[in-house]
C-alpha cells in the first residue's frame, strides 16, 4: 500500500438513546446490508469491520460486520465515530462557497493575490495564478504534500503545522504548469484553502466549521480535531499496514493506527464524525440548507472529468464527487485517513443515501478495492428510490 494512498484519500445495534444526535429510534438492521457488510469483512482483502448505513426519507438502515477494536472485541457499528479523510474536503469547500455566496469571495480570486506571503520565487507559486476554484477542483496542478511526507515522518502522534505541509507541497514544481487544464487530485490544495477562509474571516476553520455547519446542523458527534490524536466517546479503532513508517512495530501489516495526529490532514482530511452526521450533513447540502441555490448549483455541475485518476468517479465539482453507479449519478466524497476508509454517496435531492466504512484501507495501485466498491455500489442502489 502506498503511503500517499494510506494516509488520505474513510454488530451493535442502535439504541433509542441515540436518536438525537446518532441513528434514528427506529433503524433497523437490514438483511441485505447485512450480508454486503459481511462479505466486505469477509472478502479477498478481509478487513476487521465495516458497516453500510443508508438513509432513505427518514428510514434508516445498516448492515454491521465484524470489530471495531480488535484489542477488546467491540463490534462494529454505524453509531460510532471514526476519522472520515477525505469527506471532510465537502465540508471545507461548503464553508469556502458560504463566503463566495457572502460576496466576501470569488471563485476567480487567485491564491497569489489572497496569499501574496506564499509566493516566492523559488516555489510552485510563482507560475501561473491559481484561483480558488482550481483549489477546489483539483485543477491547480500543485503537488500533493501527502507524497512528501515519509521522509519527514518520525511517529503516528507528532504534530504537523499547516505552513509546514503547505511548503512541502510548494516546494516541488507542479504536476503541469498550466492551471485549469486538467484534474489531478491534490491534499495540497486545501490546506491553502484554509489559510484563505482563515485570512477572510479572522477565524480558523474549526471555528467557521462549528457555526457554519456544526451547530446550525446539530452535529453532535462531529468534530474537527487538529492536536487530539485520540478520539472522543465509542469510536471505531483503524487498522493499517505501516511496513514503511514503523517497520519494527509488533504486528506492522495490521497496526492499531488510531492514535494518528489529525494534523496531517487538516482542511484535507481530519473531521471525525458517524454516519448519522454525514448523513445529515449531505442531505442539507443538497436541498439547498447551507448554499443558496445558484452557488450550490455551480458546486455540483462546475466539473472537470476525472477519467483515469480516480475511479470509480466519473467527475469532480467544488469539493465533491460525481459517481457513476448502476442506479444513475450520485454525488459525495470518498475519504481514506491512514487506517479508516469511508464512503459517501447520495442522490441529487440528498433523499437516497449511502455511507459505508471500513477500518482497513483495501487499497490496489489502481484506486479503490473493485469488490468493496462493488458492495458499496450495491447498498446505495438497495436504497434508491
């Protein structure tokens, strides 16, 4: 497994307890979930747990399979939070569009002018401007600062400073010169994302996030930690291969990674949350409750082909994926945090929905594990209208 793919690009029952802030009284496990859940834990790439969650309307469902803790027998399940990767970039980017709908912002303003200290002769900043919406869709063509990192990395709990991530990712020459003619997908990107929402509002992302998006949302089990390595309440433990960051460790192909300082990922990749709170979150993004309808439209339909680079998408928008399932299009993020694998897909009025993880990254050289996808898919589809 390579560590750039590791690192990023994630059975109990619920009780009625949980019904404020976690799955709904009513959800059920369902046969059919449980048996995708179970075939993913069990599979070719056998993992120690996974769950699919999905919402349709206000029916919910899931299928849980095997451990969340191998050190104490806890079994997976939906309720519980786990570090999300990727699926946090949505989140970012909805705040970055808040502030494009505030007028405080365009899409077209260039990272050069909104962070002149950035620019130095000697870094990838000194091209061809880049503006805020090539950060968003990955058409930047800076290098992705996740590549740069083992030489640099000593433990799973040292901290990461933003400036320090940024310039590695400055530091190399970009993945092609001219920006907005291509997607290549890059972590780089929104860590200057937040140095910019950081700049226009005087507040930091995990500030803007919890107005923003967390509280008006009741997003009870979602956080945005950066110096906490260790995980709030019931949590989901991760399990990687850290052959090349931690050869002598006991057990290195299957290692207890949750202790995983979130600072390596930041704006790019360190919310943990639960499914219920993705869920939620989704679904207001998409029935227009965090964006007014022409900025969200510009969110979905403002694509660039992501043909060969991150299948299973067919598209990439401002912070969010476009999918190609067997039940037509679906909309949402993937997120890979080192030792965490989720998945997010949703039908463009947010009423279908699908959020499926694993504590294993069933990563191969070419993208996502087909059989994971595959079930993935399945669920989503189960649970389209």
């Amino acid at each position: 497994m390579g560590l750039a793919l590791a690192l990023l690009l994630p059975p109990g029952v619920a009780t009625a307890s949980r019904a404020s802030d976690g799955l709904a009284a009513g959800s059920r496990r369902d046969p059919a979930l449980q048996e995708l859940a179970d075939q993913v834990v069990a599979g070719p790439n056998p993992n120690p747990g996974a769950f699919l969650f999905t919402r349709r309307g206000p029916d919910d469902r899931f299928g849980a399979a095997g451990l969340a803790d191998r050190s104490t027998g806890k079994p997976m399940a939906p309720d519980l939070r786990f570090r999300t990767g990727s699926v946090t970039k949505t989140f970012t980017a909805t705040v970055v569009l808040q502030l494009v709908a505030e007028h405080r912002l365009r899409l077209d303003d260039t990272v050069q002018s909104l962070l002149p200290e950035q620019v130095r002769t000697d870094n990838a900043l000194s091209g061809a401007p880049i503006t805020v919406r090539q950060l968003l869709n990955h058409t930047s063509g800076l290098y992705d600062y996740i590549d740069g990192l083992l030489p640099h990395f000593r433990s799973l709990d040292q901290y990461w400073p933003r400036d320090r991530l940024i310039g590695i990712g400055l530091a190399r020459p970009r993945y092609f010169p001219a920006p907005g003619t291509r997607f290549r997908y890059s972590n780089t990107n929104y860590l200057l994302l937040d140095l910019i929402v950081e700049r226009i509002t005087d507040r930091d992302l995990r500030t803007n996030l919890e107005r923003r998006v967390f509280a008006p949302l009741g997003l009870r089990d979602t956080s945005y930690p950066l110096t906490r390595t260790t995980i709030d309440g019931n949590h989901v433990h991760g399990y990687a291969d850290v052959s090349l960051l931690l050869p002598d460790a006991p057990d290195p192909t299957r290692f207890d990674v949750t202790a995983l300082s979130p600072s390596e990922a930041g704006a790019s990749g360190a919310l943990v949350t639960t499914a219920a709170d993705i869920a939620r979150f989704y679904r207001a993004l998409l029935q227009g409750r965090l964006l007014p309808p022409d900025v969200l439209r510009r969110m979905l339909t403002d694509t660039v082909p992501t043909t060969g680079s991150a299948p299973p998408a067919v598209a990439y928008g401002l912070g969010i994926y476009v999918y190609a399932t067997s039940c037509g299009r679906a909309y949402g993020h993937g997120g890979s945090a080192l030792g965490y694998l989720t998945f997010a897909l949703n039908s463009r009025d947010g009423n279908d929905q699908l959020v499926a993880h694993t504590n294993w990254n069933p990563f191969s050289d070419t993208g996502i594990d087909e059989d994971f996808w595959a079930a993935f898919q399945q669920g989503y589809c189960a649970s389209a209208g």
